[in-house]
C-alpha cells in the first residue's frame, strides 16, 4: 500500500476526530493500529493528534515500523505504553484524548489516567476506525478478491476427496494444506465440516466421523492474503439426492440468489436479510434459520455492517463488502448453507467467490 493511500485513510480518521471534538486519539485495538498505519506486529499503540502520527512501541518492533509506518513517527518504548502516551499526548498539546472504550482494559486505563494525572482529559469513545474500515478501497479490494479466488482453487482440489469412506477430519486437514499450498498466510477461522446429522451443527468443527453415501457435506472455510480475510461455504451431496434433500438445497438457494440479486446501493441491510429470511419461513423452515443473513469482513472475520434481523438497519454503499449465507438446520436430518462473499458496487454487485453451487454441481456420483 502507497503513502497516499496511508495519508487518505489518516485524513479521513482525522475528519472523524473533529466531529466527536477530540483533538487526539490513542488506537489500542491491534486491528485498528494495523489498518491505519501499516503496522502488523502487536503490544504497540498508535497516537494521532491534528497533523502527527505516533506509532508507540519496544525494541522488538521499531526496525519493522520504520519499514511499514510510513505516515508515522515511530517512537520507542521504554518504560511503559501508557507512560509514553500520556507524555507525548501533553507534549503535543492534546486536550481531548479519545480512546477505544469498547477495547482497554479497566487496567490499561488506570494505568493511563495515572499517568496523564489531568493532561489531556481522558474521553471515551467509539471504535471511530470501524467506521473506515467498512468501505474497502481499490488496494484491500485487491486481496480480498485473491483471497477469496485461493479458497475457489483450493475447493476445486479438494473436491476429488470427497467420498465415502474418507473422515470430516481427514477432510478438513487436506483442505487447510490446499489452502495454505495455494498461498493462503493462514485460515481465516477453524474450518467447518459438517456431514449427514452434523450437519445441523451451524458450526461443526470437524470430527472422526466418516462420510456416507447420501450425506450432505457442508464446508465453511476462508483464506487470508495480506491480512485480508474470505469466507466460503459449500454443501456438497454424496450420491444422487433424495426429493428431500433437493427441495431443500434448491429452497436455500433460491433464498441466497434473490438476495444477492436485491443487494445494490440504496437497499438496506434489514431488507436483504428479509428477503432471505422470508422465502425460508414461507417454506416452513423459520424455525431452523436462526443466524443472521451475513457479515462484513476484511482484516477480521466479522466486521460490520451485517444482514441481521436485528440489528440496526444499515444503508448499503459502494465499498462495502457483506457474506450472504443463509442456510437450514434440522436436528436429527442434517443441514445446509451456501455463502459467498459480495461487493456492493455503483452498478449493483459483484460476486468474489466464484465457486459453482447448482444442485447439479454440487453433487458427488459414488
Ligand atoms: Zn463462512
Ligand atoms: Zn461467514
């Protein structure tokens, strides 16, 4: 990522301290650090008044800030983070110091208000950065799209494996390593492998149980490229499926295609998980329907906005970045989900997860 881009983000930070009147700010969260001075090491707090940025850290890390920090004045650490802060913080004039309350420890805090005694005052606010951190821009665009096209080509691999015979573990294990082979830097959560009755479990982590012919076989996993998380889920079914099976699937992606079809700039995030939501109950499957349609996700798994029932509606716009995944789960049957990752776009929507999901594609002959 360029300087400029680093300089934008910073600005637009900085907007976002006038409006709360703060004239500094104390990032702790890691994320947060990470996403606006470039940073990837941890222990280590960012500073940002009206025109400077501080990147407060140890000895460990000032080589590598220096190198990635390039909007940021690295400073060393020496006795204590919060020392250092509130120091620099009354050197630099900061009256108003905002921090993350959702995010410092009760500890952190008394430390910090020790040692800033009345200068500056202590304000507690908002995570301002997630805010930003909702619309991704062309250099974040770029790593979520590979990421995302290293968990198509990592389940275009695996899906030779999937027979008869062969444990959810097995399963799991083999598509981590296609993953990391294919350049992933890690896995973006445990990876889901949810087979025949497991399949209720929205979130089965894999176990020793092997698959059988007329299983549905649901996989969740994501990569990470840069940071910069994807997340996929497929259901495949082992041998031709029974008229139950199929209603089902083709009920569950109905509901995630109108959806995606409905997503543009304007719709709000309470409308689109309706739509979903509403075909399910229809069908008589409220009951088995209980998370939320999808989520934002980006330098973490979930981030928000999210397609909720709940929450607050949110209005969608260009930059955003939401799975949609709405899926059934019956106690003693089994269960399905389908996710992909969307992008809202000016014109619409685009879809960055481009592994195929008919019926007919997602059925194994064995
Ligand atoms: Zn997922
Ligand atoms: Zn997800």
């Amino acid at each position: 990522m360029d300087r400029a881009a680093f300089k934008q983000r910073m600005n637009a930070y900085r907007q976002k301290l006038g409006q709360q009147m703060l004239d500094g700010f104390l990032v702790t969260r890691e994320v947060n650090v990470h996403y606006l001075s470039g940073f990837t090491g941890d222990s280590s707090w960012l500073l940002v008044t009206r025109q400077e940025a501080f990147l407060l850290t140890d000895s460990r890390y000032t080589e590598q800030a220096r190198q990635e920090c390039l909007e940021c004045h690295v400073v060393l650490v020496k006795e204590s983070l919060e020392k250092t802060a509130a120091a620099l913080a009354a050197a630099e004039s900061v009256h108003r110091l905002g921090f993350e309350s959702d995010f410092m420890t009760v500890a952190q805090h008394q430390r910090l208000a020790m040692a800033a005694a009345l200068h500056p005052e202590l304000v507690p606010s908002v995570d301002l950065c997630s805010a930003l951190r909702q619309f991704k821009d062309e250099y974040e665009l770029k790593w979520l799209r590979e990421a995302a096209a290293l968990g198509d080509r990592a389940l275009t691999q695996l899906k030779p494996h999937l027979r008869p015979g062969i444990t959810e573990r097995e399963i799991g294990n083999r598509l981590n390593i296609l993953m990391i082979e294919a350049g992933s830097e890690g896995l973006s959560f445990e990876t889901i492998v949810a087979s025949g009755f497991r399949g209720a479990l929205p979130h089965g982590v894999p176990s020793d149980k092997p698959l059988e012919k007329g299983d549905m076989v649901t996989l969740d996993f994501g990569c990470i490229r840069k940071g910069y998380h994807s997340d996929m889920t497929r259901t495949f079914i082992l041998g031709a499926p029974d008229p139950e099976q199929k209603a089902r699937y083709e009920l569950v992606l109905a509901a995630q295609m109108r959806a995606i079809e409905a997503i543009r700039p304007g719709r709000n995030t309470r409308e689109i998980d309706a739509i979903a939501r509403n075909l399910i109950k229809a069908a008589g499957f409220d009951e088995n329907f209980g998370h939320g349609l999808g989520h934002s996700l980006g330098l973490e798994i979930h981030e928000s906005p999210r397609f909720s029932p709940i929450a607050p509606p949110v209005v969608l716009e260009p930059g955003m970045l939401l799975t949609v995944e709405p899926g059934i789960y019956v106690p003693g049957w089994g269960g399905l989900r389908i996710e992909d990752m969307v992008l809202i776009t000016e014109e619409g929507h685009d879809i960055l997860t481009k592994f195929p999901k008919t019926l007919e594609d997602m059925t194994i002959i064995c």
